[in-house]
C-alpha cells in the first residue's frame, strides 16, 4: 500500500521541505482527512482530539491559499482564533517557518501585553494575525484593525471558546468578516453551541472526526484513592522520577502553593496560572519545553495551551470538574503517537464524582489505594531522579512583580506600558555637611510653651463679660413687654383670617397706619414684619415707630 506524504495531499513544495527539515514527514489521520477539502476551499468542521496533530491542518492550507496576495496596513487575509495567550503563541510558532517560506507575515494579538506592538505589526501590513477574542475586539473598536479582508477565518478549539464565554464575541467577529471567505472550524467536542456556530457560519462544509467517542488508545488512566494528608507528598513521588510530568489543579492558588510545595521538597516545579503576567508565563512555559524543569503545575489555562511533545505524566492533583476538562488535560500527553499516563488523584469523599466522571469520559481506569512508598506510585514514577536544593527562596522561582494583585479594581503595575510598573526606589537622603541633626521635637532656642500659656495676656473665663452688664434671658431692655394677647391698638375685628400672614407696612407714627390692608397692625403688635415684634425674635430690627437707627439695645449688648 502507499504511503500518503504531504506531498500528495496537495501541499506546496517548499512547506513539504519546511516539514521535512522539522523531521515531519507522515500525516496524522486528522490532517489526511481535511487537508484535501481544505486546501480546495472548501468550509471545514473538523473534530480531533487535543494533541492529534490539528494545528497543521488548517495552518498548511491556510499559508498556501494566502501566498502571493497583497495585504493592506491594518487588513489581514487571515485570521486564526484561539481562546488562550498560550495556544496563540503555540500556533504562531508553528505558523512561523512556514509563513516566511511563502514570504508572508504572521503575529499574534492577546491581551495582558501592551498593544503598541501589536499596532505596529499590523500597521506593517502582516497577513495573517493569531488572536484571542477579546483583544482583536478591542483593536476593531479602536480603529487599529479591519476584517473586511480576511479571506480565511479558522476557529480553533471552538468548544473552549464556548465554555469560557466567547461565543458572542466570535460570532461578532465572523459577522465582520466576509460572508464568502473560507472558514475552518476545529473542536474536541460538538455540542449544541458549536452546532449552532457551525450552521450559522459554515457553507456546506466537509465534516471530518478523528477518534470518535473514545481517548487514545496509548494513554494509560489511574486514579490512586489518597488520605487528604497524604495528597502533596504522593504528588511528589510521582513526580520524583524521570518523568517528564504536567500537574493540574483547579485553582491558581492551588498551582501557586504546590510548586511551592514540590520544589520545596526538591523537584523544581515551574507555575502556568492566570496570576503571572504573560512574561513570567512564556519564561516558565519555554523552562518547561526545553527541559530545564521537568515538573509543570497549572491551572486549566493550560490544558489548551501546552503543545510540548514529551510530556510522560499527567497527574490531576485535584479531579476536574467535567470530563471535557479531563480530556483536554489528558491530551497533553501520548502525542505524537507516543505512550503517556494519566493519573486522578482522589479522597475516599470524591470516589462517587469520579466514577461518574470516567463514565462520561468514556474511560476505564486502574484503581488503587495508595500511600507515598507504595508499588503503584514507584511503577508510575520511573526511577527516582536526584533531589535538588534551591540556595535562594523557593519562591524566587517566580519574582514577586511577576505575580499580579489580587486586590479588586486595583491597576496592575506595568499593565499596558512594560517596564514601567516596577516601583521606584525613592532616593537617598542628600549630605547635611556641617548641619547637626534635629529631632522631630527638637525646637531649638524657642523657650517651651505650655497649650495653656498666655503670655502677658490675663487669663479669661469662658462667662467673663468684661464690663458689658449682664442680662437675663427675658430681658427686653426699654421694651414693652405684651401678651400674646393683646390686641394693642388693632382693630376690633377679632377674626383670624387670611390677613393675619400678611406683611405689615411702615408705620410713620406709633399707632401703625395703613390697617386697612392685613390685620392693621403696627410694628409693636408682633407681626411677622414689624419692628421690634415678638415673632422675630431680634430686638433691633426695628424701633418702636419703625425706625432702624434709635432701635434701643443692639443684638448683642
């Protein structure tokens, strides 16, 4: 029978001898199956487990197509769409030799980095962009990008897309690009989100699906029943041999504390989680690639993102929450066509939600009790490696900027502008030659001084009046005092009515004239207005004949 080559599916010379220079030579079942279709423009719903070797079937056609064309500054022909800065930055690696053997331009477009860059590249007229949602987003609402020009759309991952919430943001995407460009959609799993994805953006498309309902068949699945005590150190006796080994837990500070923990225990443990600035992620990714570490502890932002080949251990530190989640952590390894185990580590509390798990997973693993010394974790482990001690702080294998806040709202330093959220070092104090040194209470020659010290000033009590006669309260100086109901000199109507509010009028004698607007009544009768009345309660308002200038006592005396 003959061996199908790349070269028979259609693929251009010169990528055939970028593949054969990387050692590549056979097709995996998934590329065999669509890159005929694709390479023929043809919509593509391809599903392949992660691992299976999808990433050059869509990039090969993809860089074929587009050589040769013209790419206006800030319109891209090509557009991949991955859900994570680390598969961006996977596939852009792969993309890479092939895109400058057919003299094209490739970048990738994610957030957690300044975008400057990112402006610049596409400025530059780069034909194909790796992005994540969020951030191409952002760039097309700020002007810097149009996808009027894409030519090719590929959607990779699709079912990661739709758990973490993207699915809106991509079908916003894929409205902005043209309706009779190619589209190449790729996915561990179809469920009803990527259908519907599928149907409303796919044309006919050739639907191709590797290794249906089942995992790989080279990978080896354990799950080791622990006491919660006795949880970190198994970890370390799995991960104490020669293995190269991938651990996952569920939260980032979960990965944060047992890389803590690992290295602590003499297995260096490199960190992939969402509180590390991008820098410190692609350093510990690249540490873990080349082998300069051999353990990895992540979160499930990695279990899309890690394309290492090699990796002989996956251990589930703590079980994940449905079992896509551990088909995608579980794909890490046997790829390639290599062997792998995979490892569930479980309390006797969660043997029901891990049963339960393997059951959807379609998966029948080994299953045993185990403590740190015994014949299943050392069968696992592979022998035992040297154990190394760290001269500096173990948590020096991150630096303490690379660690983001974790305060709500809080601007994270460097975010945006690089290099310049670091905290400044406030300068040294400058020489004070020949002054002496002063004290915070050093006053010098200034004689002390008590809070209570007057100086000449004679001492005065709080009720001293000085030479002002005291009053009483009801003490009206020369004023008549009046009853509220004395009705003085007002005419004899006696009913209250609607005049009894009204202002009264200066008065030019004492009697009050003008009563026969309102009740008639003079300045001393108490109206709201009068002069000295006792509604108003201030006695120099006004005299008793409606003067301001002879108004008797004055507020204060």
């Amino acid at each position: 029978m003959r061996q199908t080559t790349f070269a028979s599916l259609g693929v251009p010379a010169p990528l055939v001898a970028v593949l054969d220079d990387d050692g590549i030579t056979t097709p995996f079942p998934i590329q065999e199956a669509t890159l005929p279709d694709a390479l023929a423009g043809r919509d593509i719903l391809g599903r392949a487990q992660t691992g299976s070797g999808k990433t050059l079937g869509f990039a090969l056609p993809l860089v074929a197509r587009l050589a040769g064309g013209r790419t206006a500054p800030g319109r891209p022909r090509g557009l991949i769409l991955v859900p994570t800065r680390e598969l961006a930055t996977q596939v852009h690696g792969v993309l890479k030799p092939l895109t400058k053997a057919m003299r094209l331009w490739v970048t990738t477009i994610y957030g957690g980095v300044s975008q400057g860059p990112q402006v610049n590249a596409l400025q530059r007229r780069t034909d194909i962009i790796v992005a994540t949602p969020g951030r191409l987003a952002d760039l097309i609402g700020q002007g810097h990008c149009d996808l009027s020009d894409v030519e090719i759309t590929v959607i990779d991952e699709a079912d990661q897309m739709a758990d973490l919430g993207f699915l809106p943001v991509v079908r916003r995407l894929l409205e902005a690009t043209p309706s009779d460009g190619q589209r190449l959609l790729f996915s561990a799993t179809l469920d009803s989100a990527i259908d519907v994805l599928a149907r409303r953006f796919l044309t006919d498309p050739a639907r191709h699906s590797v290794d249906e309902n089942s995992s790989p068949a080279e990978i080896e699945h354990h799950v080791i029943t622990v006491s919660p005590g006795a949880r970190v150190e198994v970890i370390a006796a799995l991960t104490g041999g020669d293995k190269r080994s991938l651990v996952f837990t569920r939260t980032k500070h979960g990965a944060e504390r047992l890389a803590r923990q690992l290295t602590a225990a003499g297995i260096p443990a490199a960190e992939l989680h969402g509180n590390l600035r991008q820098g410190a992620r692609s350093r510990n990714l690249a540490a873990f690639g080349s082998g300069a570490v051999r353990v990895m502890v992540a979160t499930d932002i990695a279990a899309r993102g890690i394309h290492v080949d090699g990796i002989d251990l996956v251990i589930h530190a703590d079980p994940p929450a449905e079992h896509k989640a551990y088909a995608h952590r579980s794909g890490r390894t046997a790829r390639a066509g290599a062997d792998g185990v995979v490892v569930t580590m479980q309390t006797a509390a969660q043997a029901r939600e891990v049963r339960d798990l393997m059951r959807k997973a379609g998966v029948t693993p080994q299953v045993a009790e185990a403590d740190p010394d015994s014949a299943v974790v050392r069968e696992i482990a592979g022998p035992p490696a040297q154990r190394v001690t760290l001269l500096n702080r173990v948590t020096d294998l991150v630096q303490p900027e690379d660690r983001l806040s974790e305060q709500p709202g809080a601007r994270q330093p460097g975010a945006g502008r690089p290099g310049r959220g670091k905290p400044r070092q406030r300068p040294a104090r400058a020489d004070r030659g020949d002054r002496p040194g002063r004290r915070f209470d050093d006053r010098g020659d200034r004689p002390v001084r008590q809070f209570d010290d007057r100086g000449d000033r004679p001492a005065r009590r709080f009720d001293d009046r000085g030479e002002r006669p005291a009053r009483q309260f009801n003490d009206r100086g020369e004023r008549t005092a009046q009853r509220s109901d004395d009705s003085g000199q007002r005419g004899q109507t006696g009913g209250r009515g609607r005049g009894d509010w009204a202002p009264a009028g200066r008065s030019s004698g004492g009697a009050g004239g003008r009563s026969g607007r309102g009740n008639g009544a003079g300045p001393e009768s108490g109206s709201r207005r009068g002069g000295a009345g006792v509604r108003s309660g201030y006695a120099g308002r006004r005299s008793a004949g409606g003067d301001r200038r002879n108004s008797g006592q004055g507020r204060h005396s």
